[in-house]
C-alpha cells in the first residue's frame, strides 16, 4: 500500500500488488490476444500478426487479420471484460461468491430472449442478439423488484435469483420442445456461448457500452467498498446505499446483457473471474478493475484453448468455460465450506 | 426558526408552547427526536416519542427487550425514516441532509457490521476517512494521521497488520470502535457494543467509551442491555418501555426500585455501587420475588414484598 | 371458556387433542376424495375427451376397442402421475425436516440434473434409446448428486442458503456438462430437450413396474421418519438429549429421499416445485409434526402433480404442455413469495 499525494491536493492510495496484478493481467490479455489471431485453421506466425496489427502486413494476412480474426477477438476481450466487471459487481452486492449472474438467472433470462426469436421468429442474428439483451435486462429488474423489501438483502437476493432462474428455465424448457430440430440445434449453440464468426457489428456496440459503463461503475467503486461492511456501516460512512446499489446493479445487468447478446451465456467468467482477480491480489474489496481484465483474459485463454485442443470452431468456447468453470465452482465450495463460509 | 413562526401563530394554545419549549431546546441540543413515529411494515414500534441527546453526555438507552431501544437508536442515525415526525441533527431534519454531511457529525457503531474476507485491521479501520474523503482526494497525510490516532487511542495500534478475522470478540469491537472514531464525529452512536462480549472486554469497551466521552469531550449515545452498566457509566440515563420514555435523567436521580418495577416488571433493591457511589440494582430474592407474585392483585401482599426487599437491603447496608 | 385451556396445555404431550385430531383425520379424507376426482379427471380429459361411461367401460368391461385402448394409456399415465406424486411431496418433507430448510426441494438440490447428466451420458456414450433404460442411468445420477449435495451443504450447521447454493452449484456444473454433449450429439439433444422438461406422457407400465419397488421402499422408510424426523426439528442437540439416532435418522432420511427422487425423475423426468410445495401448503394447516405432514404430503402431492398435467392437456389441445413445465411456472412465483416473506434471521 502506497500514498501517493500531489501539492495541488490530489491523493491517492496505491495498492502495489494490486496495480502489479493488472498490469499483468493486460500483458496476458494482449499476449494471448495476439496468439489466438494466430491460430486457426490458416495459422500466422506471431511476428507476421503484429505486423499486420501495426499496418505493415501484406494484403491477405490484413483481410483475414483485421476483417476476420480481430473482430473476433476483440468481442472475445469486450465480452471477457463485461463479464468478469460485472460478477465483481453482483457478487460484491450479494456479499457472496455464487451470487454472480450464472447462478441468479441473468443468462436464463437472455436465453429466454434469444430462444423466442431463434424458436418463434426465425430471427436473424441481430434479432437474436437484441432479444437476448432485452430478455437480460427484464430478468435483470424482475430480480431486483422482487427481492426489494426494505433494501435488497445478499441472500434474499441470491435466492429469488434462483427461484426466477427456475422459471425462466421452465420456459425455455417449452421453448426448445417447441422448436424444430435445426432450430433446437442453432438454440443449443447460442445457448452455449461462442464467438465463431463475430464480426465488428458486434464490436462497436459493445465497445461503446463498454466506454461509458466502466468509467460510471469506477466512480462507485469506493462506495461500493463500504457497503462491504454491511448496510448499517455504508450508512453510517454516509454512502447513499440504495441509490449505489441501484447504480451498480443497472450498469452490471446492462454489461451482462449486452456480453451475453454478443457472444451468448458464455458461463462462469462472471462467477470465476473475480474469485481468481482477490486470490491473485490478496485484496479485500470489490476488486473491480482486477477481475474485468482476468475476465478479458480467461475468455481469450478459454477460447484459445478450445482452438488448440479441438480444432478450429469445432467446440464453442462456452463449453470450455464451462467445464473449467463448474470444476472450480465445486472446489470453491469444497474451500469455502472448510473455511465455514456460505 | 420554523418553531419560531408556529410561537407567533398561537402563543396561547398550551400544548403548542409545550412542543416550541421542546423545538427551543432543539435549538441547543445537537440531535433530536420529535415525535417521531417508528415501525417495521405495519408493526408500530414507538408512536409520538420525544427524546432529546444532551450534548458532552454519555447518554445510555436502556429498556427490556422489545421496548424499541435499538429502533429508537436508528432512527436517531437515519437508517430508520420515522413515519412521523422528525430526527432533528444541528436543527435540520437528519434525512434531507447530505449523507456525507451527516456521516461527518454522526458516527455510528451498528450491531450488524460484516469484516470483508481477508482485510486488515489498518485497511478497515482507514475505512472510516470515507465521509472525509473525494474521488480526487482518496488518501491525504490528515487522513493517515487520524486513522494512527484512532488506532491508538482503542489500543490496536500493534493490530494495525493483523487480518480482523483473526481477532477476538473484544479487539475486534475495539477495530469497529477505531474505525468509528477515525469518522472523526462529534457524536457517536453505539447499538449495544458490548453484546457477544465476556465480562473484562465489555468493562474494557465501557471504558474505553467514558474515557472518548471525558477526554475528547465526544457525545455518545449507546444501547445497553445491563441495567448496570447503564447506571455505572451513563451521564444520562433513558429508560424505555413500549416504546415510551418512562424516565430521563442522572443515574443517580432516576434509578429507583419502581423505575426498575416500571420498567422491567422487576423487584429490586438499589444500593450504592461500592467502587463508583452509582446506583446498584440488586435483583430481589426469589422467596422475595415468589411472594410479591403469589399475592400479585392483593395490594397488601406487593406491599409485603416491599417490605421483604426493604428488610434485605437494610441487612445488606449494615453488612457493609 | 377458560376452562378448556388447561387440558389443552397439558395434551401437549399427548398426541393432538382428539377433536383436532378428528378434523385432521377428516382433512385426509376428503384429501383422498379430491385425489380420487383427479384422478377420474386424468384418466376422462385430454386429446379425446372420455365420457365417464366409457371410463367405466376401459376400465372394468375392457373389450379392447379404441376407447378402452386410450383409457388403458391414460390409466398406465395416471397411475405413474399418482406414484410419482406421492414420492415428490414425501420426499420435498423428508428433506425440509432433515435440513431444516423450507426452501429444500429435490430440483434446488440438484438431484434432478444429476439425473440429466446421467440420462445424456447414456444416450450419448452407451447407446442407450429406450426409456427404461434411462431407467437405471438416471436413478444413479441422482443418487450421486444427492449425497454429494448432502456432503458440500447438508451436514453440520446446514443453513438454508449452503444448500440451495450447493445444489445450484453442482447444478451448474453438470448443465455445462449436459451442453457440451448436446451440442456435439444432435441425436442426444433431439431426446434430452423432451426428457429434461419432465412429462408423463410417455409413461408405459414397464417404467412403472421398473421404479415401482424402489417407490415402495422409500414411501415406507419416509413414513416411518416421521418420529425421528419431529425429534430433530429441534435441533441436533435438543435432539441428541431426546434420544434420537441423528446419524442413523440423517442416513436414513436421505436414503429416503434419493430413493424417491430418483426413480420420480428416472421414470418421467426432472419435475420441478411440487417437492418444494406440497409440505409447505401442507404445514400451514397441520403444524409442524412430521406424523400429520407425512401424510397429507403424501395425498395431496398427486393432487397437484395430476392436475397440472390434466391442465397441460388442455391448454395447449390438442398438443400438451408437459407437466414438469407448468408445475415450475406455478412454482417459481411461490417459491419467491416463501423467500420474501420469511424473515431473513432464518435465512
């Protein structure tokens, strides 16, 4: 921990380890960015993909670097990014680790969104993306509105999460008997999470999201530290609870909604990118920044690591988050449960 | 000024000139409550109560349980908006203040505080600077200088690296006590800090308040559960029941055997505390107690009950 | 007036007052008249509307013609609806009264994609295509879930919220699972996206004979809990100082329950809430002993499992909307009404 302090007034405190972490965390984030350009069924030499990044590479590494595999890539980061930022979010609200979106129904709810315009329209892909956001953002405030009583309580919360995720459920459920065998199978993918073919339709709106959500969840961060210590103490520190809350929660449903409407219910980079970001910086408190960048990180390495393993676009990245992720899930319980936490 | 206005309209009307008396002495006193109204949902906890915090006093709340002593205390912090009337801070009413400005004259020490996973006694108590701090001045050489001092004044100064979960009950109320202290407010609210606690760290935590209170001149305001604690330490005592103030005042003038009666349905004896000469409520005998209840109705046998406690106490000052 | 209250002070030890009693007994009769009509109802409404004459004619004078035909599918269904029913409610009170938690249900716990993953699992990798022999699959895959959920959440100082998390949890886990072989095995997501919305349509009286022993063992366990099961309401100490075999009632308890669930979900699928439900509703009206819940548990559980698919036939005539859907659509908002009204100190 470090003071920095200027003459002019300015002062700040420094968490070493934590700006370390960061720092870190985006090196890996670009590295691997600049290796899963690379890769793929036409593979680039890593030299020649800087080169190209930078403007110097020639005419057919540029088309299928900056027109095809960037885009992707960069939806990867985008979403990666929006996801860990907002399980930060979600679990510091909850004050606790499985209260990140995967478990409270968020993904559910964009499920239900995309699953009634792939199922009952036919949509296109744009179409299926502005359900998905939408059906996010409903299932978002129903959670909200419905767990508010008196101020929203972790657990209560937590719990009518689950309960909404049961319902949402059910109606996908119908939903994919409802639909055609090809139709199920488009479902079943989206619903896995993937980035196969994302292109700068999808970057723009993301990063434009990105580029005013994240300055806003910044200046609630310390805030958001003090309603750590429970509600009594935020009010006492004299933090505007509810409307911190509110704030935070809207901003962290939007940029869940809108990874989601882009790449699908990628599952638990919300739920592990934070976790892994506090055991790496050993630093109570949201850890907002740190987890945003592991959520960049992980998904780029998750989807990198599908390409290696499984061949090019053969298995979505969704399913690599998962398996990884529902392996760490149980060992998180298995830790927490011995520390008697939960 | 408002209590003012409504003087001029009618000076005549008795129960108006009560209630200016009242908002007059608002004017001296920092933190008020005014009729305030107070309740969960539909659940009515305190209707129409009136209770006034001297200022330089350790004022102590106390009340059996249920009497709305913790309710009150919310209300006076804002964590509870009264249904009706007003909790008055500096003369202004608490909730239309700015929340940082009201954090920087009222602290509050609440029952429920969660310690975040993994933090330090020195982060959590630097935690306190917030109503202090802005986005641009997060971290100033004032801000480490007080949090130092807080820590020193509780005693935990040598914690200052020591993660809070490894604590004890007692140091970490110190921390939360610290971090309290680091808000640098005038007035301090406690809801009962000494709960949870074994006897020497709720003597230690007591003490630690009288001396906040007599030596940086702090008001505080604490829920107590023992009604001993509350006559050794408190300046000013309030007793609740039901929500209703049954009697305000010095230790030494209020606590009475009928305000214990009164308050806590209990027959007592007080004696003099022999280390500090402030009252002592030293519950009746069983046989004493069994025989003021067989005969509860009968006036004669409640009066024989006295008379037993009487006798008790008259035993017990010639013992001494 | 007055006078009656001592005694019933006093029958505190005893029983029930024989009057409450006697309403209580009443209760459970007109329970099983109400089971009785659904059952009627299940067995005359769907597709084809049975007039109650033809009912009678399938059931008692079968000639074999196309009515008797579709009333011997329907009874076969009714029948499973029935048996599964009472599983569900008995099992939703088993595990309520071991945990100590009113939010316990055998979906929350899990125990149903337990069973998915082992149904995808034998219809991907062991070529299995035959309902009945899901059977086994599913049964194993719930009985792995439902002690691992009992080991991460359900031992000492359970709270609520540990269970329902863990359950959620490995839930999660094994939904991601159940995608990755979905979305590389189009045969498999072709039959697991109608198995896994839980439906008596397909049931056949082979799955019945199948679950059936497995069902009887663990009515009769879960039956006979109910002493232990009141014990422990109070606590694992108050219960220890009473004399109840905690382990042994813990082990048992949850051997009940994995029974149970496990052939519910083997036989039609995952069915969501009517576990959560049934016990909840029940406890309102006859208090907290398990002697009473058990029961009514176990009789009105069909009750609401056979009408939700007597309405899933007729909404969506002449199609059906599967009985696992409409049970969650009903009780997800009940579910989230029990989380918002009690109070959080017992959460």
């Amino acid at each position: 921990m470090k003071a920095i302090r200027t003459r002019g007034g300015l002062s700040f405190r420094l968490d070493v380890r934590t700006a370390v972490v960061v720092a870190v965390l985006i090196v890996a984030a670009l590295v691997a960015s600049v290796v899963l350009i690379g890769t793929g069924d036409f593979y680039i030499p890593t030299a020649d993909v800087v080169r190209t990044l930078l403007g110097n590479g020639d005419a057919g590494q540029e088309f299928i670097i900056n027109d095809l595999r960037l885009p992707r890539v960069l939806v990867g980061l985008l979403v990666g990014a929006a996801l860990g930022l907002g399980g930060a979010i979600f679990q510091s609200i909850s004050r606790n680790p499985l209260g990140s979106p995967d478990i409270l129904g968020l993904g559910q709810g964009s499920t239900a969104g995309a699953l009634i315009m792939i199922v009952l329209f036919q949509g296109s892909a744009v179409q299926v993306a502005g359900g998905a956001l939408v059906g996010g953002l409903v299932t978002g405030f129903a959670i909200y509105v419905l767990a508010w009583k008196r101020g929203v309580h972790g657990f209560r919360f937590v719990l009518v999460g689950i309960g909404v995720s049961a319902f949402v459920t059910a109606v996908n459920g119908y939903l994919l008997t409802k639909a055609d065998i090809v139709d199920a199978a488009r479902a079943v993918v989206w619903m896995t999470g993937s980035l196969n073919g994302r292109d700068w339709e999808q970057v723009w709106p993301l990063l434009v999201l990105c580029a005013i959500l994240v300055p806003l969840v910044m200046t609630y961060a310390r805030p958001l530290r003090m309603l750590e210590m429970g509600d009594d103490v935020g009010y006492a520190l004299g933090v505007p609870v509810e409307r911190t809350r509110i704030v935070l929660m809207g901003s962290a449903v939007l940029l869940t909604a809108a990874a989601t409407a882009a790449a699908g219910p990628v599952s638990f980079v919300a739920l592990t990118a934070p976790q892994l970001a506090r055991r790496l910086t050993r630093s109570p408190g949201p850890n907002l920044l740190p987890a945003m960048f592991m959520g960049a990180t992980l998904l780029i390495v998750a989807d990198w690591a599908s390409q290696r393993a499984f061949g090019a676009d053969q298995l979505p990245v969704g399913v690599v988050t998962g398996v990884l992720g529902g392996i760490y899930l149980l060992w998180l319980l298995v830790i927490e449960r011995k520390a008697g936490r939960i | 000024m408002k209590a003012r206005a409504t003087m001029d309209k009618q000076p005549t009307d008795p129960h108006t000139s009560e209630s200016t008396d009242r908002q007059e002495r608002a004017a001296v006193n920092r933190l008020v409550a005014d009729d305030v109204t107070l309740g969960y949902d539909q659940r009515v906890i305190a209707e129409k109560l009136s209770v006034e915090i001297p200022d330089n006093s350790f004022t102590v709340i106390v009340g059996p349980n249920a009497c709305g002593k913790s309710t009150l205390l919310r209300a006076l912090s804002r964590m509870l908006k009264p249904s009706a009337g007003r909790v008055l801070l500096d003369g202004n009413v608490i909730q239309s203040m700015p929340a940082k400005k009201v954090a920087r004259t009222l602290g509050l020490l609440p029952q429920s505080s969660i310690a975040p996973d993994g933090i330090t006694v020195g982060d959590l108590v630097a935690r306190g600077r917030y109503p202090h701090q802005g986005l641009l001045r997060q971290w100033s050489a004032q801000d480490e200088r007080i949090v130092g001092e807080s820590m020193a004044s509780t005693g935990v100064a040598e914690l200052a690296d020591r993660y809070v979960d490894e604590l004890s009950g007692g140091q970490r109320q110190r921390v939360w006590i610290a971090m309290a202290l680091a808000q640098q407010t005038p007035l301090l609210l406690l809801d009962e800090p000494t709960t949870f606690l074994d006897i020497q760290h709720q003597i230690d935590v007591l003490d630690l308040c009288a001396d906040l209170h007599e030596e940086q001149g702090r008001t505080l305001v604490a829920v107590l559960h023992d009604l001993n604690h509350a006559a050794r330490y408190a300046t000013h005592l309030i007793a609740l029941r039901d929500g209703e103030v049954v009697a305000e005042g010095a230790p030494s003038d209020i606590v009475t055997r009928e305000l214990v009666r009164d308050t806590f349905g209990m027959e007592c004896q007080i004696i003099d505390d022999p280390q500090t000469g402030t009252p002592l409520v030293v519950p009746a005998a069983r046989r004493v107690r069994e025989k003021s209840a067989a005969g509860a109705g009968s006036a004669g046998a409640g009066a024989a009950g006295a008379e037993g406690t009487e006798a008790a106490g008259a035993s017990a000052k010639a013992a001494t | 007036m007055l006078v009656d209250s001592p005694p019933e002070a006093s029958a505190e030890t005893t029983p029930a007052p024989p009057k409450r009693r006697a309403i209580r007994s009443a209760g459970l009769l007109v329970s099983f008249c109400v089971l009785l009509l659904v059952v009627v109802a299940s067995i005359a409404v769907g597709a084809k509307q049975m007039p109650l004459d033809q009912v009678w004619h399938g059931l008692f004078q079968d000639t074999g013609t196309y009515g008797d035909v579709v009333v011997g599918e329907r009874l076969s269904r009714t029948l499973l609806g029935v048996l599964v029913g009472v599983a569900l409610g008995l099992a939703g009170a088993v595990l309520q009264a071991l945990t100590r938690n009113p939010l316990a249900d055998p979906g929350l716990l899990g125990i149903n994609l337990g069973a998915s993953a082992a149904v995808v699992t034998a219809i991907s990798f062991f070529g299995v295509t035959s309902l009945s022999g899901y059977v086994w699959f599913a049964f194993f895959g719930a009985a792995v879930v439902g002690a691992a959920v009992y080991a991460l959440g359900g031992t000492r100082n359970a709270t609520p919220i540990r269970l329902a998390l863990a359950g959620t949890a490995l839930s999660a886990a094994l939904y991601g699972y159940l995608q990755a072989v979905m979305i590389t095995d189009n045969a498999a997501l072709n039959k697991m996206r109608f198995w896994t919305v839980g439906s008596l349509a397909s049931a056949k009286n082979e799955t019945i004979l199948q679950v059936l022993p497995f069902l009887v063992i663990g009515i009769v366990l879960a039956l006979g809990l109910a002493r232990p099961l009141n014990a422990m309401a109070m606590g694992d100490d108050t219960a220890r100082a009473l004399g109840a075999h905690l382990n042994r009632t813990r082990a048992l308890s949850m051997a009940a329950a994995t029974l149970l669930c496990g052939a519910a979900t083997a036989a039609c699928g995952p069915i969501m809430f009517v576990g959560l439900m049934v016990p909840h509703v029940v406890r309102s009206f006859t208090g907290p002993d398990m002697r009473w819940i058990l029961p009514y548990a176990a009789i009105l559980s069909p009750v609401l499992l056979l009408g939700a698919d007597v309405v899933g036939r007729i909404v969506a005539r002449p199609a059906e909307l599967q009985v696992g859907i409409i049970t969650a659509l009903i009780g997800a908002p009940v579910f989230i009404f029990l989380v918002r009204r009690r109070r959080l100190a017992q959460l």
